[in-house]
C-alpha cells in the first residue's frame, strides 16, 4: 500500500510569485484536504477535495485555489504569495464512504520558504 | 466554532515511564471524533489514535490509551512504557460527525530522555 507523497520537499519563493505544491493521495483514497502548518502552531485546514471539487474551505482567501484529478491526485496553487505564506503545507488523503467520517492520513509536507 | 486547547507546550518523561497528555476541547456538537496524531521531527503527522464520542469506551492501540471524558469535554493521551522514538511533536485534533475538516490544538512537544 502506497501512503501519501507530496512534492516538492522544500520549495523557496518571491513575494508575488506563484507556487503549485502536489499531492498523490494514498492508494484506495478517494479524498484530499490541505493544511497550512506555521512554524510552531497546529495544521489549519484550507480546503478538501472529494469527487473532483473543492468539498468544503477554511478561512483562506481565494488566492488559495485546488484542483483534484481522476486518479485522486490533488494540486495546491497559491498566487500573489505573501511572507506569511511561509509554512510547511500538509495534504491527508482519506476514502470517502458515505456516512460518518473519515480518518486522515498525511504527507510527509513541503516546505514553503517566501522571501 | 469547535477549539482545541493543549495546555503544554512541552513534557519531558524518562524511558520506560507513563506520561499524560493533556486536551481539552470546546464544541455544541453532540456527535464527533477526536484524535491523536504525532509529529516525529522527521514532521510526517502519523495517526495515534481515534476516539469516537459516541462510545463510552475509551480507545486503545498498544501502548497509548486515552481517557475520554465527554461532559468535562477532556481527551487526554497516555503513553504507557515511553521510548526514545515517541519524542515528537503530539496533537490533539477535532472533527465534528458530519464534517471534513480537522481542528487542531497547538500541540505538545514530548522528549522522552534515556
């Protein structure tokens, strides 16, 4: 059983540039959600995908967008980035079965340095 | 809005011994689940374990228990028998019954000593 990859590792960007951080969910899964981990603080969830579409958001603004793929893969785009957006970015893919929840399995993160 | 508070920041505990970790959480919701997961500095977030609100029973997985106490809205983790490789990085998270997005508390960073 594959478990949850992300790229890149560690990814260092411009104020303003845009950035797209992947995520192959793991196999089985049909789900993925996003976090933005700051240092020393907990992962604050920014959105999930399910289906193809964004499933629910945190409160994130739009430049924050997703996209998921047929095969469960998911994308995350930040445009115009700001300092703040420095932060280790987490996906967790899960499988989806209806009623209930489901648990969360986690990437090992990508590193986002803004400068 | 559901929170999670983790009221220490850091916890030291000597091999071989049980260390409590503390959770407490606020929601109106009645039906929910709650969770551990650790943080290795390696920063891969692994799943501890899972309570479900409905079940009195607390949840077990080898060496770590939890002791859940709905009405007092606490879940606290214990690590029976700690070794060096549970030194990490511990969250307490939180998801209501019919959501999709976990809460997290600010986490509790645990050095297990030789």
């Amino acid at each position: 059983e594959t478990g949850v990859t992300q790229s890149p590792t560690h990814l260092i960007k411009t104020r303003g540039q845009q950035v797209t951080l992947r995520c192959s969910s793991q196999s089985g899964h049909n789900t993925v959600s996003w976090y933005q981990q700051a240092l020393g603080q907990g992962p604050q969830f920014i959105f999930q995908y399910y289906r193809e579409e964004e499933n629910g958001r945190g409160n994130f603004p739009p430049r924050f967008s997703g996209l998921q793929f047929p095969n469960y893969s998911s994308e995350l785009n930040v445009n115009a980035l700001e300092l703040d957006d420095s932060a280790l970015y987490l996906c967790a893919s899960s499988f989806r079965r209806g009623a209930g929840i489901d648990t969360q399995y986690f990437g090992p993160g990508t590193r986002l340095t803004v400068l | 809005a559901q929170t999670v508070t983790q009221s220490q920041p850091e916890m030291s505990v000597q091999e071989a011994e049980t260390v409590t970790l503390s959770c407490t959480y606020d929601t109106s919701e009645n039906n929910y689940y709650l969770f551990w997961y650790k943080q290795p500095p390696s920063r891969q977030m692994i799943l501890v374990i899972r309570q479900e609100a409905y079940k009195q029973q607390n949840a077990t997985e080898n060496r770590f228990s939890v002791n859940f106490q709905k009405a007092a809205k606490s879940f606290s983790l214990k690590i029976s028998d700690s070794q060096l490789g549970d030194t990490a990085m511990y969250f307490c998270a939180f998801m209501i019954n019919s959501g999709y997005a976990l809460n997290f508390g600010k986490g509790t960073s645990l050095l297990v000593t030789p």
